[in-house]
C-alpha cells in the first residue's frame, strides 16, 4: 500500500540527447529519484530512451521512467535542462548562445507558466549566460535557478592532478572557477591534497621538474577536454552525467555539499549581473550561499576577466 506520507523525488530531464539520457541512466542507478521525466521535442528519441532505461529496471534500484510534457514540472523537485544545440568543431561554447538562448527561455517560460516549485539546474551551453537568463526569467530568488557550473571542470582538474601527482583522486580537492568555458579559472590557492597546499605538496615531492609549466599545461589540458572529446567522439556525456548527479543528489538529499555551481552573483566577488562558477552550499532550496575564498589578486583578476566575457556575451544577446 503506498504510504501517502511518502514524497516523491521527481526529476524532471529536458533533452533526452547524449547528455540528458546518460545522466538519467546514472540517476535510475543512483536510488536518489522515484522518479525521472525525460521531454525532448524529438518526441520518438524520448520515448527510445525511456523504454531502453526502462527496460532495465528489474536492476536498478525502484524508480518510476517515464516521457514527460510540460506539465511533469508542477510535482518535479528538480528540473535538468539539457536541451538545445551542442558544439560541433571548433564551436566555442558560446557560439552557441544564440541558438540556445531563445530555446532555454522558452522552457523556462513554460516551467514557470505550470507554478513549479522545482529548483532548475540548467546544463545546456553557455551553461553560464543561459544559467543568468534563466534566472532572470523565472524571476525566482537567485538559488533556486543555478547552473552546472565548474562542477565538470573541477571533476577533470582532480583527475589531471591526480594522475600527475600519484594522489587518489579522493583526496585531491581542486576547483575550478569562473566560466564553464575558455576563460575558466585554476583556484590553485584552494587547491590542496588531504590539506597540504598542492605548492607544498610538490616541493616535498620534487618528482618532476618545472611545476609552474606543469601547472600551465594542467590548466590547459582542463580548458580544452571537452574540445578533445568532441573532436573524438562527438559529444561529452559521462562525466558530465556523473557531475549532474553530484549536484541533483546533493539537491534531493539537502546535504549542504560545497560546489562550484553557477549561481547569479549579487556583490560576491566584487561581481553581479552575471553568473558563474562559485564555491556554493548547494542545499534542498538550491544555493543558499555562496563562500567567497580568499583568491589571490591573480585569481581575482582573472575572475573578473572571466566575468567580463560573460557580461559581453549577455550584452550581444540582449542587443
Ligand atoms: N554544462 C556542461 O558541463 C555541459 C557538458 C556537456 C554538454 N553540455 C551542453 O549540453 C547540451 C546538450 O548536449 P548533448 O550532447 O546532449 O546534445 P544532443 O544534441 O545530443 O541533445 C540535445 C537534445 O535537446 C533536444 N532539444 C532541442 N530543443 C529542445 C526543446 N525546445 N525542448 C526539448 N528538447 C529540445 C534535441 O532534440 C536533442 O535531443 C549542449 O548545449 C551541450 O553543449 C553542457
């Protein structure tokens, strides 16, 4: 008998493409949804990849798979928009704001139009500029409306470090900031392994020669992955499905986790009128807060740098 006291945690996925069907296939896994909606204007893609995912449900824990309209975001807790166009080549991110600004609105428009009370995690590219225009939309409290931010590029920053240092991957704590883009920014200076300092760390280590090169050339590896993969294969998907777990789960479950979601600034950082990856308390309600760290100038600076594209970005489209 269902136990009217129980609360469904509903997960509303919009674009059921490589990014959005493989996050649902984490998120069936996980045990952290009842259940998941996937909408996609391709209506025949949607209803491909619920029933393959549904197909595997004697696996999984129980979660209900199911082809979503628009009213699935009245009950969703938490809504995932990764529709619209992706990079192709050399595309930078965003070039393709034109393109996904005016479907991102769209969405946006109607989970308003349905009273949702559901925080929305937007994934699709420039996830930072759609994030403020998202936000801006909804006319919700700021945290409610984030993006995925860095969370993706901290996740490639950690391995980078870790395969170079010889450090599990665990216990590397690295972040980066700023844009989800080219003009991302390498926090070095909160960056440590299980609390030593990675500068400290490598003058104890003293195995390889050069670390301020390496660093560079870490920092640079980060910026260009998705570049990589796309030149590949076409499209990032797993580890950029995993990171929407990060977050979702961190969401469904109110765990109060530190991440580096974007989030529309409101003086933090000496920054507003733009949103981009920050340290934030991502809580049940979506960021609560965000925690300003003590960067260096360096780092600052190049947040601001960072922010200063966005804004120029926001600019042309808003012309
Ligand atoms: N933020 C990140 O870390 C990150 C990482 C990877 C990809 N992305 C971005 O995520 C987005 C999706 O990437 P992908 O590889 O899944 O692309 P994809 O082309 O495989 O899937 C996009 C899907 O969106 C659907 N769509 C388009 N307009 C729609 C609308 N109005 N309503 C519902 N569905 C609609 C398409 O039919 C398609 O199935 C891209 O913008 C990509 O750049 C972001």
């Amino acid at each position: 008998m269902q136990n009217e006291q129980l609360i469904s945690r509903k997960v509303v996925i919009v674009g059921a493409g490589a990014v959005g069907a493989t996050f649902a296939y984490a998120l069936a896994q996980s045990g952290l949804s009842d259940e998941i909606a996937l909408l996609d204007v391709n209506q025949e893609l949607a209803k491909g990849e619920v029933l393959d995912l549904s197909h595997g449900l004697p696996y999984y824990p129980n979660v209900q798979i199911s082809v979503g309209q628009a009213d699935a975001y009245t009950d969703a807790h938490v809504i995932v928009i990764t529709a619209g166009a992706k990079q192709k080549g050399a595309e930078s991110r965003l070039d393709l704001l034109q393109r996904n600004a005016a479907i991102i609105e769209n969405i946006v428009g109607d989970i308003v139009e349905h009273d949702s009370k559901a925080v929305i995690v937007v994934v699709s590219n420039p996830v930072d500029v759609l994030t403020y225009l998202a936000h801006k939309k909804t006319s919700w409290e700021r945290g409610r409306v984030i993006g995925s931010g860095t969370v993706l590029d901290s996740a490639r920053f950690r391995y980078l470090l870790s395969t170079h240092c010889g450090v599990d991957v665990h216990n590397v704590h690295a972040y980066i900031l700023g844009e989800h883009g080219d003009s991302q920014v390498a926090a070095w200076s909160m960056s440590h392994f299980a609390g030593v300092p990675i500068n400290e760390y490598c003058k104890h280590c003293g195995s390889c020669e050069g670390w301020e090169n390496t660093k560079a050339e870490i920092e640079e590896r980060v910026r260009r992955s998705a570049y990589h993969i796309i030149e590949y294969k076409g499209a990032t998907n797993y580890a950029v499905g995993l990171a929407l777990l990060r977050i979702v789960g961190a969401i469904l479950r109110d765990e109060r986790s530190v991440l580096t979601v974007s989030v529309p600034l409101q003086g933090e950082y000496g920054l507003s009128e733009v949103s981009l990856g920050v340290p934030s308390i991502v809580t049940q309600n979506g960021v609560e807060s965000v925690i300003e760290a003590n960067l260096t100038p360096d780092e600052i600076e190049a947040l601001h740098a960072s922010a200063s594209l966005l804004q120029e970005s926001l600019k042309a489209i808003q012309r």
